[in-house]
C-alpha cells in the first residue's frame, strides 16, 4: 500500500496541484477548484505527512514529512488569503461574507469553485448553486483539525478576524436554505435551494471545532482565540436531529449524510439516530458498486440531458432503479469501521470494484452506470446489469479517503492523529448536568427586604470585583468581535444572547464579567414584568440548561432580583427541596421540576 500512497500523492503534486496557489483542480483537462474536493483531496497528503512524521528514523523522511505538510499548509492558506478575499471587477469575496451575515441570500455567499491557477471566480453569481454552506463548514473544520495536529495555518491577525466572521457566516446554517453538498438544491434540479441536514450537520460539527480554538496554535494569545456561541451550535443540532435520517424535505436519504455521522464531522450524538441512518442509507441507497446519491438522482444517468444545468419539472421519474453508484461512499464506511474496530468492514468489496493499471496501481472511478443499450433492463430488475466507470478517473476525494482509510487500517495512522479534537467520542457516555442559580438582589435596600424575611442573599455590589450585565450588553459586545477596518469587516450582526451564552462567566479586559438571561431583560419584553411568567421561563431555561449544556464545567444561572418584582410587596422565594443553598449559591440539583414560587 506504501506504493499506492507516494505515487498518488505523487500526481496530486505534479499533474493537479498549482504549484503557484496550492489547489488541486477537479482533473488536468479541467482547471476549476472546488472548496469541497480540494478539502477531502489532500486529507491523503495530510495523513501521509503525519505517518512520515511518526515514523521518521532518516532526514531525508523528515523532509518529506515537512514538504507534505507545506503542500497542506499552502492549500489551505492559499485558499483562505486568495480565494476569499480575491478581487473581482472591483468587488472582494470578503464582501460577500460581510453581506451574506444580514441577507443570508444565495446571491451574496462565497462562490463554490474558483479557478485553480489564479483564484479568480469563474461563473457569475447566479449561474451556479454557489451557497454551499458545508462546503465552508468543511473547510473550518478541517482548520481546526489540523491546526490542532500541529500546523501552523494562520498567521495574522487579519486572518484570524476573517476565520471569526466565516463563523459568524455559517452559524446561522439551521435557518439557511442552500444548495447542498451536491450542488443542486431541491432534488428536482430546478435550482431551488432548501434546508439540508448535511449543510446543518457539517456546520454544527465546525462550530465545535473550532470553538476556543487558538490559530496561532502554542505561539498564541486571546486575540487569536476563535469564539462560538453555544446557542447557535444547540440550535444546529436541534434542527439536525429533528431532520434525520430524511436529508431533505425533498431527499428522504442522502448518502451524503455519512459525512456527518461519522467521519469527518461526528456531529450526531445519539448512536440510536445515527444507526438509524446508517440503515436507511444502505437499505435504500447501497448497490453492488457504492451507494446513489439519492433516489432518482439523474446525475451522469444515460437518460440525462448534459447540456442543460437544470432539469424538467416532470422528468425525475426517467431515472429511477438507474441511478449512479459511487464507490466514494463505501470509503466512509471504511473509515467508520476503523474508528469502531471493524478494519475489514466494505474493504473486500470496494477493492473489488476498483480500476487496476498496468502497474499495478489502483484508481478509485468517479461513479458507476449504467450502459445505455441496458437501461430498460437495469429499470425492471435494479442492480442486475453490470455497470461501467464514467467520469473523473481517479476521483481525487474518493481515492485520498481510500488512502486514508488504507494508512488507518494498516497501523500507519491512529484514529486520534486525523482527529485530534476528539470528535469521535461524540456519541459517548455524558454525565448529568448540575445548575448553579446565582439569586442577586439588585439593589441593598432589596437585599435587606429578602432577610427579614429569612432570605440572604448578595447585592450586586457586593460581589465586586465581578460585574453583573444584563444579557443585551452581551449582545453589543459580540458585535465588536472579528471588527477589521482594513477588510472592512463588522463583526457579528447583533441578535440576541440564549440562555447557553449567559451561563458562563467571560473575562473581559482582565475584569470578570457575569450576564443575566434575556428573559429577566424588562427593556427587552414587557413580559418581564410579570412575575408568573418570569418563573415559568426559569423553569424552561433551567431544563434547557440541563439537557444541552455541553461545555466543561457547571452552567451557572445569574438571577436578579429587581425592585419591579417586589411591588405590591410579592417576591419570588425558592421553596423547593431540589434546590439547595451553598455558599451564597443556589444550586438546582438533577430533575425536571426545578423551583417553586408563591407571594408572602
């Protein structure tokens, strides 16, 4: 396998990686870059870097070591300051991560491909299914990873700013309509775009990723931290879970969910949902020579038309029992049975199906079809008729994770090498989440009101030299956050703070700073002010709070209590046994009721 592994990263290097910009174009007749396979196409070189880093006994291994992680380091690099921030009639693709954060439209998103020689775009905004928001997330993800292996990627602090807005870019992905993984949006290739589970799932993966991560790696400091808000990555994985296994509202599977599943991005953490996926994908999309992208994928079929981008509103039911089997996916499936101790799990099979040169050399095809003298027999019994290779030989993102399933498989490679974040123990054991409810009095004259009647309790003046801010302030601040005059960037648009964000304290300008939840903010909703309701959304955040707090440490609940829940002289008083006073501190122990209230 050493053979097969040197002299495909061998031909990445000389016949389709730029030696000027670093990317790898889809095949030497054809010079666009796609973000998404340039990303999967040198995870080879990546694990071969690593593998000859591990291993190394003679200088000459360290050097190669050294030059793949270089040709790595310049991809990303290179596609980060190039592509992203080229100028194009005037106009950067910077600003368009900067208008996509307040429009969220398909006609200000980064473009999908660009051309592998000068960066530059290469098809108008509106000529292509360019808002690939996994395509973006893919490429943070891999950011983090690898920065977290050791390489050194970012090296400014303008491209640390640029890195913080691409987050705030794809943080809203559980809201975004896109055109998917495959490019097409709605199944009916009319160019319609539409909500995604890959999109979503690939997206929750990056933010988690690359949250508090440092760019500048061991050379770092705060300002080169990269900053999430655990609300947004809930909120991904609320809308993820409540789609799966359907991919779409139009897709009821999509092989392309493996990626989130399992490797690279490990975003599902209920092994039930994720088995429950695994199965659908191959009871209904697995063939004798990979898995279809999805039912009724027109796609290379020999019923399609090529000439046209998109097709008939009538014209899906032409492919079906006839679609395209990629052999791509059955690499997923290897790398998944090595993180779950199954080396030889689809490995017989796909090498089965692989191209043999003359030299022995294995090429991974692009996908398999029908020939076109047997579609009308493939139709009335499906996976009986021998299929042929059509396009791309080899498939560069196929045949990079069939080499890194290889260098996985065969001891070359540990799991925790390509996935030092630890992502694959998503699915793992979670403990019982603690709530900690902080009860300030706001003001001393409060404060004295709540123990003559048996309550003692601190003002917020009392415990300074830690401030208390009411939620909205936390808001404005983020908006100050990824700010960069010389890329004319803004920061993050302002919305409003969740309850996970509120629930930690922050260190800002070397002063602890707490924040109270938005539902206590009686500037923001006049639903504040009424007590009833102020303790029913104490119970809702509480049980949020316990069932999604995913950070380390205990989420700590900060409530005032304010001169307007007083009046009329009826305050809030906590009776209930599950909640306990420790230290000044109300600690919520585990279960779903949480705190009583009544007026004295």
């Amino acid at each position: 396998m050493g053979l097969q592994v040197i002299i495909f990263v061998l031909y990445l290097f000389y016949h389709v990686q730029n030696p000027v910009t670093g990317l790898l174009s889809a095949g030497t007749d054809h010079k666009d870059a796609w973000v998404r396979d340039n990303v999967y196409s040198i995870l080879a070189v990546w694990g071969l870097g690593m593998a000859y880093r591990k291993n190394a006994d003679r200088d000459e291994d360290k050097a190669k070591a050294y030059e793949l992680e270089q040709r790595v380091v310049k991809l990303f690099g290179e596609f980060l300051l190039k592509c992203f921030t080229f100028e194009i009639s005037g106009a950067f693709q910077v600003d368009k991560v900067e208008k996509f954060k307040r429009t969220q439209s398909t006609k200000d998103c980064l473009h999908a491909k660009y051309n592998s020689a000068t960066c530059a775009t290469v098809v108008g905004d509106d000529q292509w299914g360019h808002l690939q928001v996994d395509a973006t997330s893919l490429y943070l993800l891999f950011l983090a990873q690898m920065t977290a292996s050791g390489l050194r990627i970012i090296f400014t602090l303008d491209e640390v700013t640029f890195i913080q807005n691409l987050v705030f870019y794809i943080e809203a992905a559980y809201k975004v309509a896109d055109y998917g993984i495959w490019e097409r949006g709605d199944k009916t290739n009319q160019g319609i775009p539409e909500l995604n589970a890959s999109s979503v799932g690939m997206a929750k993966a990056a933010l988690e990723a690359i949250d508090e991560l440092d760019l500048f790696g061991a050379h770092g400091g705060h300002k080169s931290v990269i900053h999430v808000l655990p609300d947004e990555v809930e909120h991904c994985q609320s809308i993820l879970y409540s789609m799966l296994p359907r991919a779409s509202t139009s897709k009821e599977i999509d092989a392309g969910l493996l990626s989130i599943i399992s490797y690279p991005a490990f975003a599902v953490e209920d092994i039930n949902l994720v088995n429950l996926t695994k199965s659908e994908i191959i009871s209904k999309l697995q063939g004798r020579y990979g898995c279809c992208r999805f039912l009724r994928d027109g796609y290379k079929t020999p019923r399609e038309d090529p000439s046209r981008l998109h097709y008939d509103p009538a014209e899906l039911k032409l492919f079906e029992n006839i679609e395209c089997e990629w052999p791509v996916f059955w690499t997923y499936f290897l790398i998944d049975g090595v993180f779950n101790e199954d080396k030889i799990q689809y490995r017989e099979a796909l090498e089965g199906i692989l191209i043999r040169e003359k030299n022995g050399i294995v090429l991974m095809p692009e996908l398999y079809a029908v020939p076109s003298e047997k579609v009308d027999e493939e139709y009335e019994n499906p996976h009986s008729v021998d299929r042929i290779p059509v396009g791309k030989l080899p498939h560069l993102w196929g045949q990079s994770l069939y080499i890194l399933s290889c260098l996985l498989a065969e001891g070359f490679l540990a799991a925790g090498e390509i996935d030092p974040l630890n992502r694959r123990f998503s699915t793992g054991f979670k403990p019982d989440v603690v709530v900690q409810v902080t009860v300030l009095a706001e003001t001393n004259q409060i404060k004295n009101l709540l123990q003559d009647h048996g309550i003692n309790v601190q003002s917020i003046a009392d415990i300074h030299p830690l401030r208390v801010q009411p939620a909205r302030i936390l808001s404005n601040l983020y908006t100050m956050l990824g700010r960069n005059e010389n890329m004319k960037l803004s920061g993050r648009p302002h919305r409003h703070i969740g309850v996970l964000g509120t629930s930690k304290l922050y260190v800002i300008r070397n002063q602890i700073f707490a924040f109270t939840p938005q539902f206590t903010d009686q500037h923001h909703f006049y639903l504040a002010l009424d007590n009833q309701m102020i303790v029913e959304m104490l119970k809702i955040e509480l049980a949020y709070l316990t069932s999604c707090w995913r950070m380390t440490g205990r989420p700590t609940l900060t409530f005032p209590i304010t001169h307007t829940m007083l009046g009329k002289v009826d305050f809030l008083y906590f009776k209930h046994s599950r909640l306990l006073w420790r230290s000044r501190t109300w600690v919520g122990l585990r279960g779903d009721r949480w705190c009583d209230c009544f007026n004295i």
